[in-house]
C-alpha cells in the first residue's frame, strides 16, 4: 500500500490507481528560455521518486514531463512571455526560427541536468511547439461550452463560470500585473490564446501563442488521456498554473482531471529565495564546478522529505559529499566479499521491510536513508548481503552506487586462498591466516581486512 499527500484533499491518501497495476504521471517540465537552477531541479527529483517507488512496487508506470518552448508563461498573462525575454538577452531575433534556436539549447542543457542527477528519462518529453493543434482543439471545446470570451488581445477562460475554481486553494488576490490595464471580466482570469501580429501561429482566432496553462493540459490530455492519476510539481505553481489546469481541463470533459496532486517544498538559500531574478539561481554547473558529484546534491536532496523547505548551503554539501563517499566506499569494499562458513549472516527480510514501509509513506526518503545506515552498521549482516540490499535499495534512491563497483578479475585459486585464509582467521589459526595471506601476494593480489569483511584487491 503507497500512501501519498495530496494537494487537492491537504491529506495523506491510500493510493488507489484508475487502472489497475499501472500509473499514469505528468510533471510540469522548465520554461526553456535559461538554464534551470537547481532549486527547480527539486521538481524532477520529485518526478522521478515517485516513479521509481511505483516501479519498486511492481507498478507499470508511464512517465511525462513537458517542454515549455513557446507560449505565454509566468503567473500571469501581461508580462513579456520568457522565450522572447530569452532572445532579447541573447540578442537574437524575435523569430520562430531563432526561438526554436534557443530553447533547442536550453533543452539539451536541462536534458544533461537529468542525466547527471541519475533522474530517469520520461517515457515523453513532448515540447509544447510540437502540440499546438492539441491546444486549439481543446479551446474550441472550451469555446463550444461557453468558457472562454475573446477580448483585445487574446482569448481568455471565464473563471466565474467555473464554481469549483481554485480548488487547490491560494488563489486569493488580483493575479494581474500592477500597472496594467486589462478588459478581463475578472483578474483571475487567464489566457488560453494571446494575439500577437509578427510572430506566432495560425489559429481561429488570429495569429499568437497559446496560453502556458493550455499547453499542460492539452499534452498531458494526449499522452495519458483526459482523466489521470498523478501530477507533480513546485509549490509555486499550485495557486495560479494548477488551479488553471484544473479548471480549464475540468470543464472542457466534464469529469475529474488528476486524482493525486503532489508538490515540492522550495530550496532556499541562507540569504532567503533562490531565483534566477535575485542571483542566487545556482546551476548544477556550478556545483560541479566546485568539484562536487551531482550525485551529491541528489543524495541532499533525499536527506530531507519533498513536503519540506530545505536551506542549501555549501557546508551541508560538503557533509552530504562525505556521506555519500562511504556509500561508495561500502559497495567496494563489499562488491568482493569472500564468504565463510559457520559465520552467521542475518536476515535482510526486516530492513526490506522497514524501507519499503518508508517510501511507501508519503515517499519518506530521509527515513529510507536512515533505514540504509542502520543496515550498513548492523554487525550481524554478512558483507555481500548488506550489498545485496544496498544495491536494492538504490534502485529506489537512484544515487548511481551500482557504477562504483570495482571491476576487478578475482581468479578462483585466489578466491579459494582468501576463503580458506578467513576459515583460518575465524578458527584463530593465525600462522595458517598469514601464510595463505602471502601465498595471494604471490599471485598479484592482496586481501584487506575491513570491518565489512576482506576485500580482494590487486596488488600495488
């Protein structure tokens, strides 16, 4: 049983799937006009726990995050659309070519940014330029209804026709721009067409861009269908882009749109809010441009739980690098294990347990890592079980151990040497432990007592 939090009920559920054994999952992916921070990057770790949980429980999964390459993005819908932001700052062209130029860049960056953080790549990564026939379908069903009215400068959703609207809640308040003049029926009213004269595409209602909102509606619409089960992203976009969503999809098809709405905490910084607009927008280049694994920042990320704001700091990097180095140093000192009889092993029944139980709840990996330390230490385990089982577990986690392992060719007359050496050892034969210690020196290898067991390595 997988219990998750949900944004739409603020509590935590018995996940029940719309179809059985399988699980339909839409993340809201970046506005590619610059590179990502790593903050936003919490998002796509979120995304890719929940999948591996899902998949750890033998559940079919079938995973989507978008591509914001064109439309009018931002929380609201008067401010300058970021593509264009983006070329003007690069100075490029206010053309669709030079878009396409651009946010080809910024896609190839963001695709990197997954692979280094082991994030699993989506079954889709639909970019929005390539679904503007999706958008207009779905306005026009949202026209047919009575949902929509056109003004000056695009088309927009009606939100007072909508009596369950905002029901993520947060939506208090004027969302317009201050300072800007709309003939909006209603500020939280939103674009699903905005005009635009030299640049854009074709529609019924005049040449523009689609509204940010449509495009997530009308792509996770066509690779999971008009009704799913879960949808992820920031906390920030819950008040304004999900309420939307919601709204516009929902009265489109007249039926519930997602089940299961999970959202990520923020990553601060000490000095408060980490933003590109406020210069504390680190990327992933930089943290390995101070010489740190990626790796590392996802192992901090784990550290805390989604639902929880976390401050980076450099310091508590540096202590998740040096954690995360005895992971990969266990692997290696356990990938060689020589196992020996009469010595008991344990069980890894009860840590299976315990960690399942734990991503199980509401995705608990702070209690998970814990769960992996204890086993780690537990002195009654045999060296090639804790293996075993931390192997298992990264599957979930995701932390890349399994690329650790040394590759090192143990002959067996080697292997046989070091099992008898610590029968020896276990028997308190001491004189018979050295020589057969000196007898696998002589054949190019040399055996480390660890506190995990002997290890097997070649020799200097």
């Amino acid at each position: 049983m997988i219990y998750l939090t949900n944004s739409l009920t603020k509590k935590k559920e018995l996940f029940t799937p719309i179809v059985p054994g399988s699980v339909g999952l839409y993340s809201c992916g970046p506005t590619v006009y610059d590179y990502v921070h790593i903050g936003n990057l919490r998002a796509f770790l979120l995304s890719d726990m929940v999948r591996r949980v899902f998949e750890y429980n033998a559940y079919r999964v079938r995973q989507v995050i978008n591509i914001t390459d064109v439309g009018i993005g931002g929380d609201n819908d008067e401010g300058e659309d970021k593509i264009i932001r983006g070329l003007k700052r690069e100075g490029k062209p206010i053309t669709l070519e030079a878009m396409k130029e651009l946010t080809d860049f910024y896609t190839n960056t963001f695709k990197e940014n997954l692979i280094a953080l082991n994030i699993l790549p989506p079954h889709e990564l639909p970019r929005a330029s390539r679904h503007i026939t999706e958008d207009i379908t779905l306005i026009q069903k949202l026209e047919n209804k009575g949902f929509v009215y056109t003004i000056s400068d695009g088309v927009y959703f009606d939100t007072a026709k909508d009596p369950n609207y905002g029901k993520l809640g947060g939506t208090g308040g004027d969302t317009s721009r201050i300072g800007v003049k709309s003939d909006k029926k209603n500020p939280k009213d939103f674009a699903v067409w905005k005009f635009n004269s030299s640049i854009g595409y074709e529609s019924p209602w005049g040449q523009g861009f689609p509204g940010w909102h449509i495009e997530c509606s009308a792509m996770s619409e066509r690779y999971l269908g008009a009704h799913f089960d879960i949808h992820t992203g920031g906390a920030d976009l819950a008040p304004i882009h999900h309420n939307n969503e919601i709204a516009q999809s929902e009265c489109a098809h007249g039926h519930p749109f997602v089940n299961y709405w999970l959202h990520n905490a923020f990553i601060n910084v000490e000095s408060g809010k980490m933003a590109k607009s406020e210069g504390t927008g680190i990327t992933l280049n930089t943290i390995v441009e101070r010489g740190f694994n990626p790796l590392v920042y996802r192992y901090w990320l784990l550290g805390g739980h989604y639902r929880t704001p976390m401050t980076f700091s450099w310091e508590a990097l540096e202590a998740a690098a040096q954690a995360y180095k005895r992971l990969q140093a266990f692997v290696n000192e356990w990938s060689s294990e020589v196992s020996h009889a009469g010595l008991s092993i344990g069980s890894k029944k009860p840590y299976e347990d315990l960690f399942l139980k734990a991503i199980n709840d509401d995705i608990n990996t702070p209690q998970a890592l814990a769960i992996l330390w204890d086993m780690a230490a537990d002195a009654g385990l045999g060296s090639y079980i804790k293996k075993d089982l931390l192997l298992k577990f990264d599957t979930v986690l995701g932390l890349g151990l399994d690329r650790v392992l040394t590759k090192v060719s143990v002959p067996e007359k080697v292997k046989n040497l070091a099992a008898e050496r610590e029968q020896a050892r276990h028997e308190k034969r001491w004189n018979d432990a050295d020589m057969l210690r000196r007898q696998i020196h002589d054949l190019g290898f040399d055996v480390k007592d660890t506190p995990h067991g002997p290890l097997i390595v070649e020799k200097n």
